[in-house]
C-alpha cells in the first residue's frame, strides 16, 4: 500500500466524524462502524499503516459516540467548576 492511497472505509469514518446533525450521527457511526469492521474481515498486517490507523479510527469513534449520546459535556472542567462555585454573601 503506497502512501498516496486511500483506505475504502475512510470515507464512512470521515463523513461521521465532519457531522453535525445530531439526527444523522448515529447512522454516521454506525456506517463508519460498519466499513471498518468489513475491512477486518479480510487479511491485515497489523504492523501496517492501514491497521495502526484503524486503532485510532476506531477510538475516535468511541469518543464521537460518548460525547454525543451520554450527554456528557465536552470540557468536564467548566461544567464543574461553575457547580461548584458558592454565591457570595
């Protein structure tokens, strides 16, 4: 595999990962899901490239799917520190 070329389940991941209605992003994920999974149906060095960039994709996914349908806030810091903030006297 050249390094020009592209992997045929990158463009479901892409397309979850560019989107922004939150009514399409679980078919997204499911889709990108869906294409890295077929991919490891056949033979794959997981030394190469292809592989180590399936890891990632596939923890990326995790993460778009945590943030978006457990309702956790993105920056955990800010939600915290204003709850916890006691009004002056």
């Amino acid at each position: 595999m050249n390094d020009g070329e592209t992997y045929p389940w990158l463009e479901a991941y892409e397309a979850a990962l560019m989107e922004v209605d939150r009514t399409k992003m679980h078919g997204r994920l499911l889709e990108a899901s869906a294409a890295i999974e077929q991919r490891l149906l056949r033979p794959i060095d997981v030394q190469s490239a292809e592989y180590k960039t399936i890891v990632t994709a596939e923890i990326t996914l995790l993460t778009l799917r945590s943030e978006w349908f457990t309702g956790r806030p993105k920056a955990r810091g800010a939600a915290t520190s204003s709850s916890q903030a006691s009004p002056d006297p």
